[in-house]
C-alpha cells in the first residue's frame, strides 16, 4: 500500500510535468548509477526502485542489500530504461534513500553501542508528519525496534493523561474500563514513587523519563518480574552507556529519527 | 489547500483512535502551553493551530509571531478546549513545529552569515518527501528565498541533461523549441569554459556548482549583465563567508532543509 | 474522521442526486420522526445525525440516548429542517441506525447472559467490509469488549501461522525476533496440548477454538496467572453459560456482528 | 472499478501491515482451500479472488462457479502462491464471500419460492451503507433482479413526497415538469384509491405496500394494461406464497439483503 | 456534493500557491464585479459564488437570478472580501461562468425556435468531460430537459449494441432477462423498418436517427400510443423547424453543450 | 499520471455499470474503427486509446499519428477486443477526442496564419476546468506554446494587481520582495504610458491588451532589447495578420481554447 506514498512524492516533485526533461529527452535511453558519497547503512533501495519502476520502463541491473554498510563511492543502485523516467525519478528516490539511510545508519550506531547487553533499542513517534510508516522501517533495517506505530495501538499514559485523570491509578483504571484488553499498558513515569504506583496497578510496561543512572537501578530492581522497563529521555551516543543496565530492557530514542543527517548520494547517467 | 496535508498528518498518528485518551479521558477542559526548550526562531505555529482546531473544540488564547526569534522557555502557542482535542494533536502539531522551527532556525543562521551583502539565500529541492510546501515555506520564514518549487515550474539543465543532448548549448535549444517561454532558464556549469558557453545561449541564471572562490569571482566577471549567478555545493556555515562574493546573486544550500535538527519543544496541560 | 465514511454512504446513495426529491421538493420545510418498530438498544444515533447535518440546514430537535432500551414505536430521532435534506438522508440513515442498533441489541443479549460472571464479551474480525469502524462501535454500545481492531494492533497467532512456522513455539520465536515488543501475543489453541505448548512461551493470552466445556475447564487451571483465556467456536445465546466458567476471561464472538438481524424503524415526516 | 472497493476493504483490515504474518512469515508458498463449512449458493468467488491477486503473487488454481449451489464440505477457492498474500487475505475474502453468498442463498430461496408463477423477485434499497454495488450483485447472482439501484435512476414517489405535494397527482405532475423522461415514475400506495389516483396519473409502476392478498387482486385487477404492479411489505418466506397472485409482476422484500445470514465458510492452508 | 468538483477545478488552477497574488498582496480588502460584455442567459453563478468561498472570507452583495437574460455590460455577481481570495478565485469562477451561460444561452435559442409545439429539447452525452453534472444543469436552466445522465440509468440501444446482439429483437431480448425493470428502454433506428422492429418489443421510446422530415412524420404515425418519439441527428437553429412535427416528443442535440461557445464577461475590482 | 484524470471521466460516464452493455453483452469480441466525419488535425489519439485500455482486454491495431492532418472518412484508431470495453468507453473516448481534435485544428488555422512571420502562438488559462492539462497539450499538438499553465508558474501582473499595490512599479517591487527569482515576470498594459512604466522596472515580458496595430508598432519600439512582447485581446483568423507585426514575440489567444468547436467523429464495429 506504499505505492499510494511514493505515487504521492512523484506527484509532489513532478505535478503537471518535468519541462526540463520533457524539453531536452528525445527518447534516449540511460543507464544510472546511484552511488554513496559517503559510508553508512543501506535503507531505502527498494522504495527508490519502486519510485523509478512507477515512472515506467525502467529496469533495475542491480540493488545494493538493504540493511548492509557501504563505503564511500560504492554503487547502491544500477537501473537502465528510459531517460525520462530516469531524469524525473532521480530526486525522489535520492531524497528517500539519502533519508532513510541516514536513520538506519544512526540507529546502527545507538545499536552498537548496546552490544554485549540485552537492551533492545526502540524507537519514538516523532517522526517526519507523513513519513511514519518508512522512518520506522528504515529503525528497524538499522537494528531497531518499533515502539508503537501511533495513537491507536499501545496505550501510554503519560504527564498529561495522568493530570487529567488525577493520578495513574484512575488513568489505568478508567483505560481498563474502556479500552479493549488486547493492547498492552505502559505508564510513564517520573520518579520512584510514581515507578511505585505504576507497579501496583498491574501495567506490562513502564517508561522511566529523564531518570538518572541510579534511579534507573532502583527502578530495575522494584520492577523486576512486574513489568518490562524502558529507559528514555536526552540519551545520546556518549551517554547511552550509563544507562546500559543490566535489566532495563528497552531504551528509546527521538533522535534516530528526528536528528538523523541525511547521508549524501549521488546519481549519474551514461546513454546506452 | 494545505488542511488535507494536514489531515493526512493527523490520520497517520490517529487512524481509527487515540486510545489512551478514549480510555482516560470524560469529558474534561484543558488548557495547553507549547513551550520552547532552547532558543531559536518560530516557524509553523498556524499549522499547529490548525492542527488543534480540525480535532475540534479548540479555542487560541496566544501565539507567538511567525519567524520571531524565542529564548528556551518561552510560550510559544497557549490552548484552550476539550481535552481529547488537545491530547489526541499533541505529537502531530510538536512534531511539525519542532522541524519547522528547526529549519527556520537554521536558515536565519546563513541568512545572518550574508548580512551586510547583496547575496540572497536559495533553497533547493532536497526536502522531506510529502513536506516540500512547508519545508520550502520555513525556509522563507526564516528569511530565505525559494528556488524552483518542483521539475514544472523553472528549467534547470543540470550535468545528466547536458549529456544527453550532448552538450549544454543542444540541451538549451531543445528546450527553446519545446518549453513554453513563461519559464526562466538556469543551467548548472562545473567550470568555466562551461560557463562561457552557458552564456552564449543567452539563459537567465547560471549555477556554479563546486566552484572554488577564487573561479567564483572571474565567473562573477564573466556573467555581468548577461545571467544571475548562484553558488552551490557544499557550503556550510563555516565556509559561507568565502563565497559571499560582490556580484553573486544568490548562494543555494540542501543542508538548510536537509539538515536542520528538530527544536526541542513541550506541551503541558492544565484543567480548567 | 468518520465524516469521510458517512460522506461515501451518502454518495453511494445520491450519486448525481434524488431525483424523486428534486422533481417534488419546493423549499418546503419539515418536522420527521424516526420512531422503532420493534424494541432493542440504540446505536448510531449520533450518526445517523450527521448523516442529515451533512445535507445541511437540519436542526435535531431529540436524539435518544445512545445504549439505551427502548420499546416498540418510540421516538428515537426528531429533526426538523429543510425537506430535501430529510428526504434524500432518510435510507442511509435509517440503513446505519437499523444496522447499529441490530447489533448492539444483540451484542446486550450476550452480556445479559453473562451477568453475575466476571466475564467479558469480546467481537471478532468478522465484520462487514467498510463497516468495521461502525460495527465495532456498536458492539461497545451494546456492552461488549473490542478484540483487535485490525491485523495491526495485536498478534494472534492462528492455524495457518503454526503451520508456517511448523509449531506455536517456533511462530512465538519468530514474531519476538521482528516485531515490536509493544503488542500483546495472543495464540489460539486446538487443545491441551497446544495450551501447554503455547503457555510455555511465556505469551499473554490464548484463545481455546471449540473447546468442550471440561476442556475449558482444565484449560483455565493450566493457564492461571499465566495468560488470559479467551473462549470461543459456535458459542450462542443457547450454550454460553455452559462455557461461562469460573477462570474464562473472555468469550469472543462472530455472530454479534454477522448475524445480527436489522431493527425495524421507519420515518415519518409532517409539514412545518 | 470495484478495485478502489476491495482495496478500501484491504486498507481497513491491513492498515499499516499485518504483524502477525510479518512475524512469521520467511518466504514460504502455500496452497490455500476455501471451503464450506455448510451448503449454499456461491457469490463473490471472483472478489475474493481478486482480493489475493490485488496483494500481490497468488495464482488460482480453481474457482467455483458463480451462482451455483454448493454442499456442505466442498471447495469454492483454491489458490496457490506466496504466504503472506493468503494469510493477510483471508479475513478480508471469506468477510466478502460469507456475506454475499448468504445473501444469494437466501435470495435463491425466496426466488424457488415464486417457481412456476411470472412473478419476479426485487430487492431494494435496505443494504449495509458502502456495499450496495456488491449486494445488489449477489442479489443476481442469486436470481433476483435489482430494483433501483440509488435515489439517481428512477423515480419512486413515496410517503413522505406525497405529504409534500399534497398529493399523488400534485408530486407526478411536479416531477413531469422538472425530471428528465427518460425516468421511469413509480408510486407507492397505502390503499386502493390512492392506487386509482395513481393509475389515473400514467404513471409506469405501482408499488402496493402492505396491502392484504384480497386487496392485491383487486389492485392487479385495476392495474392491468396501465402500471406495473409490484408489491412489498413484510412478505417472508411463510407467506410469500399468499402474495404469488396472478397478474402481480414483481415482490420486493429488504430482507434477502438486510436479514440474510453469513455462511459458514474457511480456509486451510498447507506449504508448498 | 459539487464542492468536490470545485476544489478539484480551484486545485488546477492554483496549485500550490498564486505566485502574483503572494507577492502583491498586503491584507488590502475588495469590492468585486463581475460584469457580461455580451447578452446572454445566466447559468451557474452559484458556482462562482461557491468558488470565492471556498477561498475564504467573502461576502457575496449581489447575485443575479439563474436562468434569466442579462445584457451587455449588465452586473452578474457582487462580491466583497479578502483580496486574495477575489483574485486567487477570478480566473475559475469566470471560466464556469462562462462556459455554463453559453450552454444555457445556446439551449435558450433552441427551446425558443421550439416554442408553440408540445416538444421539449433534450441534451446528450457529449458533454466535457469531467463536467457532465454542470453542463447538464446548464441545460435544464437553459430549459431543455435532461436525456440520461449516463450509461447506468437508461438503456439506450444503438447500432452496435444491435450489430452485437444481431438484431433489435434479440438485443431487447438480452436487456429483458438480465436488466433491471426499473429502467427505460429506447431504441435508436435508422429507418421505418427498424422502427417497426422496434416497436414490436414493445419498448418505452424510440430515437429517429438522422430521419428526414417525411420520415419522421411516417414514424409519428406509426409509433402513437406505442413509444415516446425522439427526433436526432444533426439539428441545428436553422433546420430545427422543420422537425417540429406534430407528434415528436422530443428533439435532442449534442451541439447545446458540445457547440456553446463561452460568453464574455469580466471582472473588476476596487479599494474598500 | 493522466490515468486518474481518465478514470474520473469513465467513472462519470459509467459509475456502477453499463446496463446497455451489461443486458446486451455475452462475451462478443469486436473490432472498432474510429473515423473523421470532417477534416482536421488529430489530438488525444493516445488518450482515447488508453481510455479502452483502462477498461480492459482492448488490442490497438493501428492509431493515426498525433498532431497529423486527417480528411473527411480517414481512419483514427483501429481497436480490437472485448466487446463490453469497446461499448462502455465509446463516449468517453470520442468525446476526449473530438474535444482536442479541435482545439488542435483551430490552432493549426492561428498558426498556419503567422507563417512567415517569427511570431509564436499562445494560449491562455482559459479552459475548461478539469481539462487543463489536455487541452493545453492539444494546443502543443496545433503548433502552439503555452502561457502559464496556471498561478503558480509565472508572475503575471494585471489591471486588479495594479489596483491592488497602486500601481505597476509598486507591483513589481513587491513581488521581487517576497516571490522566488526564478520565476519570469510579466506585466499586462493598457497603453503606451503604462508600457514605459513597467519597461524602466526591468521585466521580461510585456502584455500589451487590446492595442491596435499602430500602438503595437510603438510598443514594439520601445520594447526592444527590454522586454518580450505579447499581443493579445480579440485577436481571431480575420484579424490576426493585423498584429503579426515584426518585433511582436507572441500572440495569445483564449479563443482557440474556449471557442474551439468539436470535430464530428463516429466509432463503428463489426464482430470478429
């Protein structure tokens, strides 16, 4: 169903046509080589050939493997076909693969830097509006794992369900009221006591926000065997390892996608 | 037009409901605060606004001026109205304002860096698939201008044209036969000698990618009174200076869209 | 975003326009009563509401409470307003009010049957294509759980799926490798051995497929503080008690939805 | 253009993708059998089918023919292809199928009912909002024929139009005046003088609406040679019979599609 | 449901902004008049005026009545507002105007040469595509009557359809067994012999093809009291009282929407 | 990304079915001819031809070559198929072509009537809305450029934005202030004043509305080297040889768009 969005993308960039193609192009064809202009991990390569297929009569002579490390230089994407569909798809396949790269190989540095524990790295919902479905899959080409997609399919009560129910007990108590059994419960929370009143309701997760080091072990330590633990809040690459603790079990990030750079990338043609 | 943007946005967090608040919420008031937590330069808080009212029953006590500078703290956006309106558009109105915000902010750093010249600042078409019309619009805010808004609406005869006319004064009168003359003509040149014939075919703008300062300013003299010159390729904050040359008309950079870093920012509610 | 929906419900009935309507209509106005026929649970009054209000210049004068009984020929929506609006919305609206509250009826018979038991009544998948939304909506109304939305929201491992994956604990291995750890794993069970094998993964719910009431029975002391247990297969207003069993936490079924026959209502309208 | 149709369908039950299957499946292909699970009359074994093709890489290997009965135990569907096509389209196939078999089984039976007299059977307006075009189909498929298919295509005056016009005569020379002829005009009447006025207007059909089995012959009797004369009202399987007089030429009846039953069906899957 | 159709039309025009508008606009409100520069009849000034409010922020001061003649230089629509909205909104809101008064001003000059006679001038198919429900209605305000809106809410049986079948009968035949009673049936014939055959099936109206006056008189005889006559095939303003014939129903022609030209008008705006 | 536009179009002519095609149709297979009944030059073959290929199991065997003059009875496209495809995209087809055909034949006569001359034809966004894109390819086809496409590709000042700002120069200062540089900027004049005003503000194209000839001759004088010339205002076949004054770049014309008569075509089968 993602044809829908990249149809959508092409739409963006091209509407009623591309004149400079359309002025120059006199049906000949090309071969494109899309290539890294620097090292990082491969996300993306399928949704770029999509975007070229979509624009007609182009034939894809090789695809780099998603979720592998290129180096500098290196070819990501080889296609032949027509040169107009080669010409006008060229920036919206780079734009997504220069994206979705870059977060992949973000989150494979966050995931390399919890190697040796069993903490799983989960990504947030702050993603690029419209974006959301590929950001995610470029965290998990990159190694991690999704936190919930969006509003409709975990329940995460947070500060302001929390002020608005007057405490998390009757937050959780009116979401079990209403809310179907079959999604999980997680509770955010700020310190040990609200840690404390999130174990007593029975929850399958709690968030621990802006905790430190030490908190966060006593944190481990009280939910034990109640609940699983996620760790989050202003956590880097310098600091990710003081809150690798044994027995968390996820921490997640906001940066893996809203401060991913763009890696760079290039395109160039050759006529057949 | 931008409300089914918009909407689509709200779909993609929403989809068939927000179900911590469906569980939590009966029937409360609330007040929000948007507020900045570090400084930069507003962009996007009419489409946060609206973001509240299509959810419904959202009234605007505040809102900051449109590309004014906000020291962290600030307030930048204050609500009232029913609480599952404010709940359920939380992330979708932060997450437009941190990245709008972001590229405002980034863009007025190298809009300040041209301060005391002639230069104006240009983005380019390497925006977030889906979000050209509102990347493109912080750019603006944040003081610059735009470029070519997507393939129809200006020519730009870029390297992959060139070859496959065979030559930048071929690729020109392909398109002075087939484009309609409403269009302005740039051609991008990698040196001088493609600069010379550039400008013999008498086109509108050149632009100089990957020029040295020292080749920016003899095109400089080259290009007088015949074509507006843009400078482009791998200019960053650092290095802006050394081509703010007399004469440029414009200096172009992806890495204000491309690699502008969210603003942090928080919503916190309280009932009526 | 129902509005959407209601929209498409109306253009499926209007296409280019009423022509009955438009041949008589001259700017007349109306009072119309929407009364029951026959006595049940109301459901989908609030869309059958805007289903006028989208015709515009309709005022609604009563609207009975949602979930609430009612007897045979009560007033269950009065409108008054532009006499085109209420003709041409009468079908579509009297389709989804009698649809609604069929299944909300029918939805309170279970629950009925269940009083003095600790034990939910959960819907299933099995929904009218396009209608989940609404149909889902109306089982609440009647007093029922919502099992998953959609295949999105929750694991439910089934048949097809253990054959593909050649057993329950391989298809539980394989869906914790891959996919986020913030949805509940429910597996559905064909007997006790299968219960034991999928208890043994440490999942979170199970779902017994045509179990006979002893094996239920056993079936909840094996599964005691170890996952919720759903019951489900042919189970009807005649033989739910027999599986209404001290332990079960949920009886799930398809005939609340598919089976539910449509209420009798009608409309009538009288000049202003 | 029913694709837009299953898709919408599709896009309801998959959303943002089917995490089970995701899960589980590495790339298997596996033969699937739909089957009954109870006897019948086939409709919809072409959506269905279309439904698989429609995600991708399934191949039928046999399909029943439409429209013919079917025992309990046969096969309707067989397919054969990749196994996240036919597991993430099963719900949304056997939703369709079920419900549009049920629909032309129990049209069948009303149809069997009318044997050896000219009289034809008519569905009308009372299907589930958003999926007329497919019951209206299975209502032939089953032997019916279709009464209007929306309020565009014929003019049928009412109740509720009378009451505006103040009167049959009034409503027919209203919409004489503003409708395009090539409209059929049919009226509904209460008793045998609004049947007299009716006919007395030229009009091409009436609908008899509760008239007892005395008052329909007398109604034919009047009608002969001037109006189509359909009659409805509560006519079921028990008393269709009483209605089957000489001279009528249609019985209409909402239940075959408000009240018709899903049929049992499933589908087992086995690896390739 | 036209508004659809509006913002579609607004959408083709403006995209994703009015460049000139942006640029010279400074909050300045406008009074607006749109004025004819040739007489003529009025037909969708509604439209136009859903247009400039489907922009935002105007008020319309004056609308001249639908359907009536207007003169040179006479005022059709006065409106006050944003200034944005008023010229963002001119160019659509004219090039409707335009089009549909001279449909209505073309239809008018038919319906006129027509006048004295009992036969009423019917529209075709052959419209714009994209615009069938707009220039139909221009029709109807022009005073014609409408001949079906499409292929699905009449049979129309033409030469290939008998061709295909082999034959009139046959043809009439096949829509008999399968189509829908509710629909006319009208038969186009080439000649008395065809007409005859047709006749014989007893359908609802028949359409003389490209008849000559003789044989359009021969075919009045034959079909009274049998079908409805429709009188076509290359009638114009000059031949159209010769078909006049006593007895026809109706005449129908392509050229009142495929031929109308657009009427001129302007619109001029000033300071508030 | 045409195909949406054509499937709006058979959606408007077919929406839930053919019933002529449906009742008539038992799985024939036809060959159809689409011929001229007058000469002109063709335009929109391909569409037409993607019309039936939308619809399904349709061979072209031969199309006449776009944009080439055809005579009276010459073959335009040659189909082979599915009977049902042929009939139900009959209408559809012809009236797309029969639409563009002429504007393209009318502007082949505008053109043909600059022979010799280096001046340009252009079109206006006076088209029908929804049919843009088309019928500005059709003028193409004629031998025609195109303005604009629409408000968001090129400045374009006229009298109400020069009410607006006060004047011209005020105009164009406020656009270089807030509009992209990358976008020509035209000024529309009423006299010579007013041409010398907006010449000394250094834009590149001047409109000068409704001169005669001898002003032209002057404009054109103080034109050069400053600014394009485009002629425009109630230019038509009989005039045109009046403007086409050396100097002139462009005329434009609105009316071979609006006032463009459709050429008679007709499509005929046989079975195969």
């Amino acid at each position: 169903m993602f044809k829908d969005l990249l149809l959508r993308f092409l739409e963006e960039d091209i509407g009623r046509g591309d004149i400079t193609t359309e002025g120059v192009f006199r049906g000949e064809r090309l071969r494109a080589v899309l290539r890294a202009k620097e090292r990082g991990i491969l996300a993306g390569g399928g949704f770029a050939e999509e975007v070229f297929k979509l624009l007609g009569d182009v034939k894809v002579l090789y695809r780099r493997e998603e979720g592998q490390p290129f180096s500098e230089g290196e070819e990501l994407l080889i296609l032949e076909g027509s040169g107009d569909s080669i010409l006008i798809g060229e920036r919206t396949a780079l734009n997504l693969l220069q994206r979705l790269s870059g977060i992949a190989t973000l989150t494979r540095k966050f995931v390399k830097a919890l190697e040796g524990t069993k903490i799983r790295l989960l990504d947030t919902r702050k993603t690029t509006p419209g974006m959301r479905y590929l950001e995610k899959y470029a965290v998990r080409v990159g190694g991690g794992l999704n936190h919930r997609f969006a509003l409709y399919d975990m329940v995460l009560i947070k500060d302001n369900h929390k002020l608005l129910a007057g405490g998390i007990r009757e937050a959780v108590r009116r979401v079990r009221e209403r809310i179907s059994p079959v999604y999980r419960i997680e509770v955010e929370v700020e310190n040990l006591e609200e840690l404390e009143e999130a174990l007593s309701c029975g929850i399958d997760m709690v968030l621990l926000d802006n905790f430190n080091p030490d908190d966060v072990r006593e944190a481990v330590r009280l939910s034990r065997g109640k609940a699983l633990v996620e760790v989050s809040g202003n956590i880097n690459l310098e600091n990710i390892r003081d809150y690798a603790i044994d027995g968390v079990d996820f921490i997640s990030s906001g940066s893996i996608t809203h401060s991913a750079r763009w890696l760079d990338m290039s395109m160039r043609v050759t006529t057949l």
